[in-house]
C-alpha cells in the first residue's frame, strides 16, 4: 500500500524550514510572522493547514510545536514535555512525582506531569500527555534547580526540595510510602545541610517530624536525624493523604501513625 504524500505550499515550507534550521521546536504566533513577514491572517492561515497536515501542535493559544518529519503523517511524535513547559508558563518548577521520577527516586512512571506553580493556570495536555498545575503557597515555592536538555532549558526542584515537597505534600506523590522511598533511593546523593537548611526555610514541624521518623525507622543520617529532634508540642499525622481511622503514637516524634511500618517500607532492602 502507498503512503500518501503530503504537499506543502511555498510559505508552509519557508516556516518550516526557518524553524528547523534555527533549531527552534516550540514557536509562536510572533515568531511565525517574522518569519514569514505577511499579514496575520496570512499567518493564522499557515498556521492552520499545518496543524491540519500534522506538522504542528498548538500546545496553548498561539503557542506551538514543530512536529519532526520522521513524525510522519500522523504526527505522533512526542516533544520533551518539560520544555514544552518552560514555555507555556514563567514561574514553576517540575514538582512532586514527577521530580522524584527524574532524580531517579522512584520507578514509577507518573501518568501527568506535575508543575508547581504560585498562580492558578489551567491544565494543558499534549500528545495525550497531560501536565497539571498545581498552585502552592508562596512561602513554599523555593528550592528549585535548572536542568539543560537537549536545546533548552528546564526548572525542577531539587534533589532535597522534592524530598521535602513529598513529605509536605504526599497527596502528589503517591503517598508516604513513596516518599519514604525517596529518601532511602539516593539516601547518598542527598546533601544533609542542604535539606536542613531547606526544612528551617520551609517552618513546617510536621514536615520535619515525619523526616525525621523516616530517617530513623531506616537507620539513616543520625547527625540529621540529631539536628531535627527537638521537643515537639501536640501530634501530627504520619500521612495526612490516607486514612485516619487507625493509628498508634510515636511520642519520640510527635507523630500519629497512620500507616504501619510493613505498608510504609514494604520495599526497603535493609529489612
């Protein structure tokens, strides 16, 4: 059977073109009437016929991917969804599951894309793939890292923000237990002044707590685990994201523990 030809008209190949050459991917409307220097229903017509050949994806409004030839007519082709990211929004970072699958913390493959963000933005989806935002307080937008890849540029947090935003936040990270996980996978890459200094940053007792039951049920970092411990007030929850139903006291931490010890670390290989 033949495959069917695709035929781009003179103004459809000067856009594509220019865009490859510079090698420039995610494009906009602006960017596109430069390039081409005609009126703007000009543009928007170009536009629209190769978005209808397969060619581009409009990714937001008047926001687009350059699909690769090799993508073929159907153009299903998968841009690096982080870069599309750094494009659609300014203040973010690449949060939660998604970090913590990037640093190699857990083998989970995360169905979306979590960005944390200060400001409501809708979700978007792209090739299926959808990326959601996530809005956090100020207070608690920090500790963000830049990651090059390929021909741009990435913000993720890092290796010891993402430990804490876990454990701040396991609602987003597929609960304690992964958390846990993450502590234990790169229990050597992760800087102990540099997650103390992060957790002071944040002011959150209970985040503090649960780092430190964790570092101390899998017999990690006793300086750190030393440097958390203070005389708590009152009892916080182990994993505020499940249930409450049952539990038991930590009074060392000041914890409610909600989940037992063979649910939180059914993978841990020190057992």
């Amino acid at each position: 059977m033949m495959s069917k030809s695709v035929n781009f008209g003179p103004l459809e190949s000067k856009l594509i073109f220019e865009l490859e050459s510079s090698g420039k991917s995610i494009f906009d409307f602006a960017d596109s009437k430069e390039i081409l220097n005609t009126s703007d229903s000009s543009v928007a017509n170009v536009l629209y016929r190769l978005k209808k050949k397969n060619r581009i994806r409009e990714i937001q409004k008047e926001k687009y991917v350059l699909n690769p030839a090799r993508s073929g007519l159907e153009g299903h082709w998968m841009e690096r969804i982080y870069l599309i990211v750094d494009h659609v929004v300014q203040d973010y970072y690449i949060g939660f599951w998604s970090a913590m699958n990037y640093w190699d913390m857990t083998e989970q493959l995360p169905m979306v894309t979590q960005v944390a963000i200060t400001k409501r933005k809708r979700d978007i989806e792209y090739l299926g793939h959808k990326v959601e935002f996530i809005t956090i307080a100020k207070s608690r937008f920090f500790g963000r890292t830049e990651e090059k890849l390929e021909d741009g540029r990435f913000l993720i947090s890092s290796r010891e923000k993402t430990i804490l935003d876990a454990l701040t936040f396991p609602q987003h990270c597929g609960g304690l237990s992964e958390g846990a996980k993450a502590i234990w996978n790169t229990r050597g890459d992760i800087d102990r002044d540099e997650i103390l200094k992060l957790s002071e940053r944040l002011g959150l007792d209970a985040v503090k707590r649960r780092l430190g039951y964790l570092l101390d049920t899998m017999n990690l970092e006793d300086e750190l685990v030393h440097e958390l411990k203070t005389d708590f007030k009152g009892y916080r929850w182990l994993d505020p994201s499940t249930s409450k139903e049952s539990f038991t006291y930590c009074k060392r931490w000041g914890l409610k523990l909600n989940i037992p010890e063979e649910d939180l670390l059914p993978w841990s290989e020190h057992r």
